[in-house]
C-alpha cells in the first residue's frame, strides 16, 4: 500500500448574503438560504483519454471502492471580505 495526498484549494467569489455558521453535526458549513453546504472529496472519473472527455461520479461501484481508501479528510472553510 502506498499514501495519496490530495490538496485542493478552491477560492469562490459568492454574494454577501452567504455566511459561514457552525452546524448541529460540529463543522463550519456555508449557509444559503435555508439550505447548509459542506465541501467535501468526490472522485470523478471518465473512460475517454480526450479533452472534451465528460467526468462525473456515475460510477456509484468506483466512487465508493475510491472513498472507502479515505483515511482522513479536513476541510478548512472562511470567508474573507474585499473592499
């Protein structure tokens, strides 16, 4: 066996009407509306060695044989405001 480590960075420019709230569950989640977001890993994958090729989860049996070699996940959220 060998370690992966993935790092993603994802900066999103989003209306100031979207706050950062603490969750029942314990996380820092995005709040819009009614509804609560959590950013988390999801795999895509494709069959296509092409650059138009179309990448998604549909692969339920993949996706889950994937996540299942997770062995840690930390997600770090904030919210910083321009001028």
């Amino acid at each position: 066996m060998k370690t992966l480590t993935v790092h993603i960075t994802a900066e999103l420019q989003v209306p100031d009407d979207w706050t950062l709230v603490d969750h029942a569950s314990g996380v820092t989640v995005l709040k819009v509306g009614d509804q609560f977001i959590d950013f988390d890993i999801t795999p895509l994958s494709t069959r296509e060695d092409d650059p138009e090729a179309l990448w998604s989860d549909d692969d339920q049996t993949l996706t889950s044989q994937v996540l299942d070699c997770v062995t840690e996940l930390d997600t770090d959220i904030e919210i910083a405001y321009h001028q």
